[in-house]
C-alpha cells in the first residue's frame, strides 16, 4: 500500500502478488460493508463485499480477477486497486 499525491489529490495505491487480499483491503478501506463467506472448493474463509459497486472487484478465484485498475473516491481519497504482479490470468 502506498500514500500519494495524484493530480493534487490524495490516493492510496494498492498493489502486490495475485490472491495478495489488494481488492479486498481497498474494497473495505473505501467504505465497502463486508461480509464473510466460506468456499467449499479451497476450504477458505474470506471478506467479501456487500455493496454492487464493489461486488465485481473481488471474487473467489483461484485466478487474478483485477485485469485493469479499479478506482474509488470518497471522503476526499481516491482509491486504486492495481492488478497483481503475478497476475495469472492470461493462463485462462
């Protein structure tokens, strides 16, 4: 996670491996209501969030989900939540 200044404003810029929980941290950091779920598949709890506007940003897959930058704004922060840097997902 790293605290810029961009374009005069400020963001928090998440970015780190694939599966890392980037999505998931700048989805509850930019205000998302949370809920936890259970995969039988991975026998992995995990955060998922409840509001639509978040909802595609983080899913649970064993693959990158984040092809291209997502982007929030609020209380005067802006939110970027980069793809993983070992992003798997041109092996679909």
């Amino acid at each position: 996670v790293v605290w810029r200044y961009v374009g005069g404003e400020k963001a928090i810029i998440f970015f780190g491996n694939t599966r890392a929980g980037k999505s998931t941290l700048a989805s509850a950091a930019a205000g998302a209501k949370m809920e936890l779920n259970f995969n039988k598949t991975y026998g992995e709890t995990y955060l998922h969030p409840v509001d639509l506007e978040f909802a595609d940003a983080v899913k649970d897959t064993a693959v990158s989900v984040t092809e291209t930058p997502n982007f929030w704004k609020r209380n005067g922060l802006s939110y970027a939540d980069m793809p993983g840097n070992a992003d798997n997902s041109r092996f679909r």
